[in-house]
C-alpha cells in the first residue's frame, strides 16, 4: 500500500515536471510571413486607422464591418487588398458569403510603408499565414492606381 503511494507520488511529480515544462512560453522575435518590424509597426497602423472598424481580433462586426480572418481578400491577391486600402470599399459584394452595411473610407493618405505594414501585420496576424506586402508592391498600386 505505501509503495504504491510512493510510486504515484513520482509518477505524478514526472507527470508535473513534464506539463512545466510543454508550458514553457516559445519567444519568437521573427514571423516566417514578414519581418518584425513591418508587423510590429504594421499594429500601430492599425490600432489607429483599422481598428475601430475591424476591431483588435480581426473580428469585425457582424453585419456592419466585415472580419480580417482568413478571407479570400486577406489571403488573396495582394494587389486587391492594396486597392482596398488605397480606395476603400463600397461595392456592395458578398464578402465570404456576407455582406456589410458599412462603407470603408480611402485610407490614401496613408505612407505606402504604412499599408505594406499594416498589410503586413494583417496577413500574419488573427491567424492569418500569408506573406508580407512590400513597399515596392504598393508603390507599383498606387502609381497604376485608377478611380
Ligand atoms: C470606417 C470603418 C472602416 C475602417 C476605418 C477600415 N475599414 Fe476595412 N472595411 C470596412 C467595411 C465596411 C468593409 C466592407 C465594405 C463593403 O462590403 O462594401 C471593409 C473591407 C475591408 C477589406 C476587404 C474585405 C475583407 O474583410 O477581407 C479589407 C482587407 C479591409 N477592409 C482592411 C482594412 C484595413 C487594413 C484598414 C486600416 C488601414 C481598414 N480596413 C479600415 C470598414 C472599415
């Protein structure tokens, strides 16, 4: 009887010892989809100019402003969501299914480095994996860039 309780007493320490250490936070300072700096100031970007709209999480509001999660404009060709950006949005297309009473205003006076962050930091971000948007890729958009 004792030693049984001794042997679930090791087996439970291992057993504790083993979870700590799983637990154990995994620092990363660089993303695979873009560098840090582009993704860090890319969320002060969007704290200011994206947030109040698509909220911290990417979530959106449900019939108002469409979510930043893994849509196929997110996700999709990095030149459509430039022009999104550059132009705004008030075409009343179904987004993934949905559609959204709000409009999106032009955000052009945005630097083109601040959308290639803030593009950056939504396509790495709200579980999103895709690669980050350069400056030379939105300088090229907003230079072909018709009304
Ligand atoms: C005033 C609210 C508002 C602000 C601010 C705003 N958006 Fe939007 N955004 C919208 C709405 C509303 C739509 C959809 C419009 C429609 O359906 O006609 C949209 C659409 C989008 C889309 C395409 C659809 C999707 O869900 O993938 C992207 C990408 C996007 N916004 C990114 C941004 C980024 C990045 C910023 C900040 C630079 C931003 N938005 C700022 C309201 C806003």
């Amino acid at each position: 009887m004792k030693r049984s309780l001794i042997v679930i007493t090791c087996f439970l320490s291992a057993l504790t010892f083993h979870l700590s250490a799983q637990n154990k936070p995994i620092k990363s300072t660089k993303s695979a989809t873009g560098s840090s700096a582009s993704i860090s100031n890319g969320k002060v970007v969007y704290t200011q100019h994206c947030l109040s709209c698509h909220m911290a999480d990417g979530g959106g509001v449900p019939n108002m402003n469409p979510p930043l999660v893994k849509t196929s404009y997110v996700l999709g060709d990095k030149k459509r969501i430039i022009k999104v950006v550059l132009n705004g949005f008030a075409q009343n297309v179904d987004i993934d299914g949905e559609s959204y009473s709000n409009n999106m205003p032009p955000q052009n006076f945005l630097k083109d480095q601040e959308i290639a962050d803030v593009l950056t930091y939504v396509r790495s971000s709200f579980g999103n994996k895709a690669t980050a948007v350069k400056l030379a890729e939105v300088k090229a958009v907003r230079s072909n860039n018709k009304k």
